[in-house]
C-alpha cells in the first residue's frame, strides 16, 4: 500500500515530532520552576527578537554567511512552536530588514534607530519577556561551538536563562555543556528595557561546521524546538487561555 501525504502534511508531521522530541529532553525531568510573576489580567508576551538583519547583517562566517537571516529563520520558528502551544508572541521583525526610521543617512544613525526601536517595541509590549536569538563569533578560535544563554538584570531574566540553557544544552551541546552568564552592560537592547530579557547565542559562524549546520532548516528546527521547551518549562510563562505552562 502506497500513502501519498501533501507536502504541507508532511512538514506539519516533521515539525510536530521534531517539536515534542526536542522539548522530551528537557521536560522528562520535571523541575519546572516559576520564571515571572503574571498579572492576573495581562498574559505574558513573548517579544522575540531576531537581531541585525538587512544591511546590517551582524556576525559574517569566513565564508560570508551573515547572521542577521538565521537569527530570522530561528526566530520565526520559535514563534510559531509558541503559538502552537498557545503563547502570545510578538516579533520585532518579520523579514531580513533594518527596522530604523526612515531618511537616516549613515550606517550609524540607522543602527541607533534601529536599536531604540527594538527597545520600544518591548517597551510597548504589555507583561513583556524578551527573546533575543543571535549567532556568536570568534575568529581566534575557531573550534568554539555550541549554543549559550545570557540574562539581563531584571527579575526572572536568569531563571529563564537557566532553563533555556539546559534545553539547549540536552538537544545541542551534547558533551559542550554551557552556562547561562549574565549579560554585559554594554548591550544596549538588554540595558535600556524594564522586561526581563535574554539573549541566546545560537552557535558560532567562526566555526565551519557549525555555520554548516546553523544554515540547516532542520537544524534551525531542532534549536527552535530546543528554545521552545527551555521557555515552556521555566514555568511562567502563560498562554493567551490564562493556563500556566
């Protein structure tokens, strides 16, 4: 017998199994632990944020892949493995452009506006929680790999960080374990918002198979689905129907 599946089934299928397989490395253990406190009347949002993108493209490989289009491509993923499990998400942006304001002339100018644009977006964003999806460098090593999370000052920012970390680190960084360190001062996104916020750094571009793999859309995926899990199962994170996950 012979079963023929439209293409759309079939990647609804893949997506479904690669979901609940990466978040089963995590959720198996069972130490969810509450991440925010939610307002009763305000279901938390999820801003994802998927950094650079347009002509400013972020970390570039030896190779010339820019990290502004998988930081995209990861991000859109996230997003929708949430909507799926019900959570209200928000992205601040949704194609490979600059989000600055318009009638700027130097690289500079769009960079800050695009930056402060980021921030308002948060800003505006009732019950807000950030998720900044970036990819790392460093060219002096280029055997560094591996996914890590960092957290900004504001409260439940590190427990989030923490479990997104150990999801990454079961479905990733298999033997390349990382913890999650808190972020610099110096990242002016995580600086300037009042949301707890944290940014994950997918894998490094200076490091060739990685960039390989990152590049991957089944890979993207799997850390998507990895993302997913560690946000579901910081436990405070509350879907659009008012049940905690």
């Amino acid at each position: 017998m012979v079963i023929l599946l439209r293409k759309r089934d079939l990647l609804f299928s893949c997506l479904f199994c690669c979901f609940f397989l990466g978040m089963a490395a995590v959720l198996w253990r069972g130490n969810a632990i509450p991440a925010f406190n939610v307002r009763d009347d305000s279901p938390v949002t999820v801003v994802i944020d998927p950094g650079h993108g347009g002509e400013d493209g972020g970390a570039v490989s030896p190779g010339g892949v820019a990290e502004g289009q998988i930081n995209l491509a990861v991000s859109l993923r996230v997003s929708d493995l949430l909507r799926f499990m019900g959570q209200r998400t928000r992205l601040t942006r949704t194609e490979d452009v600059t989000i600055c304001d318009e009638g700027l002339d130097t690289m500079r100018q769009r960079k800050i506006s695009d930056l402060k644009n980021r921030v308002k977006v948060v800003e505006e964003t009732e019950n807000a929680v950030l998720l900044s999806i970036h990819q790392n460098s460093l060219p002096s090593s280029p055997v560094t790999h591996g996914a890590q999370v960092f957290w900004n000052r504001r409260e439940g920012a590190e427990a989030l960080a923490e479990s997104v970390q150990a999801a990454l680190n079961a479905a990733v960084n298999a033997g390349n374990d990382k913890l999650p360190r808190q972020i610099p001062d110096t990242i002016y996104l995580m600086k300037n918002i009042t949301a707890p916020g944290v940014l994950v750094e997918c894998g490094f571009l200076s490091n060739v198979p990685e960039t390989e793999r990152l590049q991957d859309p089944a890979y993207q995926l799997r850390l998507a689905a990895a993302i997913t899990a560690g946000c579901l199962n910081a436990g405070g994170v509350e879907n659009e129907s008012g049940v905690q996950e």
